[in-house]
C-alpha cells in the first residue's frame, strides 16, 4: 500500500471513530472556539505535514494552499460530509498530485 493510502486511511479511522478525546468540558470549550473536535484538527494536521514533507519546503504555493479558508472548507467537510475509504484515498491524492512540484 502506497504512503499516501495509509494516510489517507488513517485520517479516514480517526475521522470515523473519533479515538482523540478529553474531558466533556475542554472538549465542548474546544468546540466553541473552533467549531470541530480534535480529531478533525489532528486530521488536517496530519494531511498538511504529509503534503508539506513531500514539497519540502520548495513551492511556495504549498504553504498559501494552507491558508484559514481552505482550513476552514478541509474541516468543514471531515464535520459534516459523509466520505467513503475511497473517496478519502483519491481526496488525499489529489491534494497530493495538485501541489506536487
């Protein structure tokens, strides 16, 4: 299985099943202030680390994809939208293969 795939799979399980957790009160604060779970926000840590380590830090374009809004959009659909493996392994890809250098 490609790096990406196993990425793109554990994302998906942690997406799922929500393994990240704290007490009910710093985790209903963090939700307030950032209108997602932890599990979402390690989610897209993850995808960005893996796709910042592929660029290596040489497109600058890289690093302007990561911006707040399309944080915002990444996170809004790992909350709200109901992706299958599959769909999380080409999602993943894709954002691979398009900032690819």
């Amino acid at each position: 299985m490609s790096q990406v795939k196993e990425i793109a799979l554990m994302c998906y399980w942690i997406i799922k099943y929500k393994p990240l957790f704290q007490n009910r009160d710093i985790m209903q604060d963090y939700f307030k202030d950032n209108f997602c779970t932890i599990n979402e926000m390690f989610v897209l840590f993850v995808i960005k680390s893996f796709v910042l380590s592929i660029n290596d830090g040489k497109d600058k374009k890289v690093l302007n994809f990561f911006d707040s809004n399309n944080n915002y959009v990444m996170i809004y659909n790992f909350m709200h939208r109901d992706i299958s493996k599959e769909s999380f392994i080409l999602y993943v890809t894709s954002l691979v293969k398009a900032l690819e250098v």
